[in-house]
C-alpha cells in the first residue's frame, strides 16, 4: 500500500484527459482535478484530444458521449 506522500506524488504526476464540447464541463472537470493534485488536459473535440494524447502520457480519460462530428464511444476505439 502506498504511503500518503508517495500517493501525492503520484496524484500530481498523473495526467487526465478531459474530452467534452461544453465549455463548461471542461471548466469545472479542469477545478477539480487540479484542486486534487492531477493534471487535466482539456480537449473539445475528437481531433484535439488526438494531439493531446500524442504528446502527453494520459493515465485516465473523461470522454462525453455526444460529441459533434465524432461520438465518444467511436474516440475511445
């Protein structure tokens, strides 16, 4: 089991996609996953996100179902 500052090491090191076309999910996924020490990487479409995940080591994605032009669940294949 990891000590709680090995457990914040690891928080803060974590990156976390944020894939979502409404401005203001991004806005509030972005507070709250810095508020807890991660990481997040916003995106607001499937072509961004794409970018996103080349050039940084994304651990977990948020992905919205209801995207335009490409659906979510088609993104995460």
């Amino acid at each position: 089991m990891f000590k709680q500052s090995e457990n914040k090491q690891i928080q803060e090191q974590t990156q976390i996609l944020v894939l979502d076309d409404e401005p203001s999910i991004r806005w509030v996924m972005d507070r709250t996953l810095s508020q807890a020490g991660y990481i997040p990487r916003l995106a607001a479409d499937a072509p961004e996100a794409r970018q996103l995940l080349k050039n940084h080591s994304i651990r977990l994605a948020f992905v919205d179902i209801n995207l335009p032009g490409q659906d979510g669940l088609s993104f995460t294949r």
